[in-house]
C-alpha cells in the first residue's frame, strides 16, 4: 500500500477528523482512508466494463458479433495520465 502524507491541515479540519473518528469508533488515520476511498472511488460510480456487457445484453447480440468486439478490443493494461498528457488535453 501506498504511503500518503498530507501537510498544513488546518486545525479546524484536524479536531473535526479527530472527533468524527473517535464517533465512528475508529483511529483517525483509519477514518481518513474511508473518506479519501468513498471520494476517489464512489460505490455508485459507472464502471465502463459492466456498462458495455449491459449495453451488449440489451442489443442481444450473436456470440459471432460478441468475438468481433472482442477482438477489436485494446488489451494492453491501462496507463496512468502524466501530467504533460493532461495539459495538452487542454
């Protein structure tokens, strides 16, 4: 697992961390990994992968046109975005 540290919280943010740890009957640090988990990866969010399957379910197509998607399909692992990548997006 990665380490992250985060400086120059405001103690306003800190006490709140704190007091809304020991509510929920857990260490800070583990109230904090929760909240950054449930705001970087919503459970709710769309997963493109089972939204595709969907969307082939409801077109009911052929396994014959179920391989040509799949053999059309990029299958090297993802890449991170760098940085220089974002800023010629823009």
């Amino acid at each position: 697992m990665a380490i992250l540290t985060v400086r120059n919280v405001p103690d306003e943010v800190h006490r709140a961390l704190r007091i809304r740890a020991r509510a929920n009957g857990k260490s800070m640090e583990a109230e904090v990994r929760e909240i950054l988990q449930a705001a970087a990866i919503p459970p709710d969010r769309v997963k493109l992968g089972s939204l595709l399957a969907d969307i082939g379910q409801e077109a009911k197509l052929t396994a014959k046109e179920e391989g040509a998607f799949d053999s059309l399909r990029d299958k090297s692992p993802a890449r991170t975005r760098s940085k220089s990548d974002s800023m010629r997006s823009n």
